[in-house]
C-alpha cells in the first residue's frame, strides 16, 4: 500500500448527511483493506455518526457545511478530521442522569482510548474547527477488540 492515502467529502449541515459521511468514511477504509463488517469498522463508523452529528446539531445553522477527511500514514496511523465553520468548540456538559443528548464527545473519547488512539480539537485558519480522531491502523488480520463488555463510559465523563 502507499505510504500515504487521503480522502475527502464536504457534505451539507443536513441530518441526512450523518449518514452519507458514514458511508463514505466505510466504504473508502474498505478500498484501503479494512473490510466493513469488522469490530473496528464498526467503531469508526460510531465515531464518524457522532462527529458528523455534532457538526450538523452544534453549529446552530453558521457552518453550511462540513468536510470529513480520512489520511492513512504508512500503514500505521489513520486520522479521521470533521471540520465546519462554526468557532464554538465541544463543550464539557454537565452530566445529567437524564439528559437524552450531549454525550458524543465522551462516547468520541472513550471509543478512540479503547482503540489505542487520541482525540485532538483545533481551530481552523479560517474560524472554524477540526474535531479529529487517531487510531493505529488495524485490518482484518488484526481486527482487535472495538467494543469491550467490561466497561462503558460514566455519567459524570464530560468532554
């Protein structure tokens, strides 16, 4: 494989676009040789559902639209950015027992933990941001555990 793969979609701030942007991160990661129906697919497809989530739900209709780009370096590391124009950055929520939303950042933070990865947020040089995920690269030879059973993320997580 190349020692370096990119792909990029911008897709509008819809909520039909959760979906698309899903799609798209899958099927690209299934032509770079992680087939869709592995435990770590299925991870990167949640991270993905959220983040792409987050830029439709929290940008309060001032990022039109929002761009997910996928880069895989060496073989090693694969990084999955979402960008929109929105300034705000995730904010930590209080934990509310029951609150129905606003738990996407933990479910982002421990997901990418369990995976051996890291969480990284940035401003844009245009005002906006980048929520971005890193994961060691994993395929079907090495699908790893995606979901462990012994633990889930707490209510008291914020961000």
């Amino acid at each position: 494989m190349a020692d370096h793969l990119e792909a990029s979609v911008t897709l509008p701030s819809d909520p039909a676009s959760v979906s698309a942007a899903r799609s798209y991160v899958v099927g690209t990661l299934a032509e770079w040789g992680l087939p869709s129906d592995t435990d770590v697919a299925d991870t990167v497809r949640l991270i993905v559902s959220e983040l792409a989530t987050n830029a439709v739900q929290h940008t309060f209709g001032q990022s039109p639209t929002f761009t997910v780009d996928l880069a895989l370096l060496r073989d090693e590391q694969l990084r999955i950015g979402v960008t929109d124009s929105h300034p705000r950055f995730p904010k930590r929520l209080p934990a509310a027992v029951q609150q129905d939303n606003g738990r996407g950042m933990v479910i982002i933070r421990w997901l990418t933990a369990e995976c051996g990865g890291r969480l990284r947020v940035r401003p844009t040089r245009e005002g906006g941001k980048t929520v971005s995920i890193e994961l060691p690269w994993t395929t079907a030879q090495d699908p790893g555990p995606a979901h462990p059973a012994t633990t889930a993320p707490q209510p008291t997580d914020t961000l």
